[in-house]
C-alpha cells in the first residue's frame, strides 16, 4: 500500500478567494490537515509559493506545530523559500518549479539544466536534517541529474498519464513511461514518489508502477469533500491505494 501524502493548498485556494487580506477566514487549510491526520494519512504537503495565491506565511508555521504526521513543504528554489525552510525545518521538502502566470504547476523541475544552484541548496537543507525531494518530469535525464544533485527522493509528475487517461488505451504509454523512470530512479537509490492530477478515478493504475514509496494527491480530495467531508474524501482515496483496488 502507498502512502497518501494530503495536499491542502485548495483549502487555501478557497479561503482565499473571500478573506484574501484577512487574518482569519474559512475553511482552514489546518484543521483539514488534522481532519487528514485522523483519517490516517502519511503526511501533509503545502506549498508556499512565492506570489501567496494560496498558503500563507501563517499557515505553514501553524502546520508545523499542529501536525504530528510529517509536513511536506512544497517551494520553488529561492533564497527567500531556502531561508524560511531553514528556519521551518518541516520534515521534507520537495522543490518546485514556478511561473506566476500558471494555474497550477504545469510542469517538472529541470534539474539537469540548473544543477548547480539545486545541489546547493539540497546540501544545505540535508544539512539541517530535511529529507530533500525533487519534482519532476519523468525524464531519464531528470532522473540522473536528481542523482547527482544527492536528494533522497523525487516525485514523479503524473500529469501526463491524467492528461492521458481518459483516452482508449487508460494512458498505457504514460504508464509505461513512468515504469521505465521508477525503475531507474530506484536503482540510483532514490526514493520515488508520485503525484499531480491523480483522482479516484485514475489513480488505480499507479499500482502498475513499481517502486513507489508515497501519492501526493490535493485538488482530488479537497473538490470530494466538498460533498462528503474530508476525513470521509480522505478514506476513499486511502482505500484507492491498496492493491487491487480499483
């Protein structure tokens, strides 16, 4: 069984759009995550991106004394971002790539094109004692270049195969593709997680992947508990994560 690690930036998403320049206001991305917690989640991830569309300052830090699972801090590769995790110290944290003008984040990191300032800072996160992950696509070139930057771990970006698998074939050529990085990614010793775009509906075939340690799912699960609650829209996606569910 994967672990389910919770997204809850689209708490935030929706909190948002009415108390946008309040301190306070609804739904709480906090007491979602501890609504996740007692539904037996692995861990929380939330991302603090740099324009705050989302996740707020406060919010993170209020994560990380309520939370007793681990918390997952998603950020771009910023002095800004490396500074607030240095102080955070979350149990991992998984870089991202931005662009203000993107909806959600629409692609991988390019490691292997910015190597240096990406080791740079995984060196002195993993020097604080934070498990470093990077997010991207799967690439075999990716997938070296995480290597050698030393992280402990990279998340697969399952866009395509969700992209794809509404289509005839259930996204075959996704699967097989993220198969073949898995594979390699775990035989270069890195721990290999998944996510984005993955639903009730398609996240069956991940089973299909070997080597995957941990999901990490939000908008999903945030958009069904708006119809049965989130400990309930939590539950549901857990049992999608035991082999041989469908």
């Amino acid at each position: 069984m994967f672990r389910l690690g919770v997204n809850i930036d689209h708490v935030a998403t929706v909190r948002q759009a009415r108390y946008r320049d309040a301190a306070l206001g609804e739904p709480d991305p906090v007491q979602a995550a501890l609504t996740c917690e007692k539904a037996g989640c692995y861990g929380i991830t939330a991302h603090l991106r740099e324009d705050r569309r989302h996740i707020q300052d406060q919010d993170i830090w209020k994560l990380k004394e309520a939370l007793s699972i681990p918390l997952n801090f998603e950020m771009a590769n910023t002095t800004e971002m490396v500074d607030i995790a240095s102080k955070l110290l979350p149990a991992a944290v998984c870089l991202v790539p931005e662009k203000r003008e993107e909806l959600t984040t629409e692609g991988g990191l390019d490691v292997a094109g910015n190597l240096a300032s990406i080791s740079e800072t995984t060196h002195r996160l993993q020097d604080l004692g934070i498990e470093v992950s990077l997010f991207i696509d799967p690439d075999p070139r990716q997938i070296d270049a995480s290597a050698k930057a030393t992280a402990q771990a990279i998340e697969l970006h399952t866009g395509a195969y969700a992209e794809a698998f509404p289509g005839p074939d259930k996204g075959d050529s996704e699967i097989q593709r993220l198969t073949k990085v898995a594979t390699q990614g775990h035989e270069l010793g890195l721990k290999v997680n998944a996510g984005h775009g993955l639903n009730y509906e398609n996240t069956y075939r991940t089973h299909e992947v070997p080597h995957l340690s941990e999901l990490n799912i939000g908008h999903s699960i945030v958009s069904r508990s708006i119809a049965v609650g989130m400990e309930q829209a939590a539950k549901e996606m857990l049992k999608l994560l035991i082999p041989g569910s469908s």
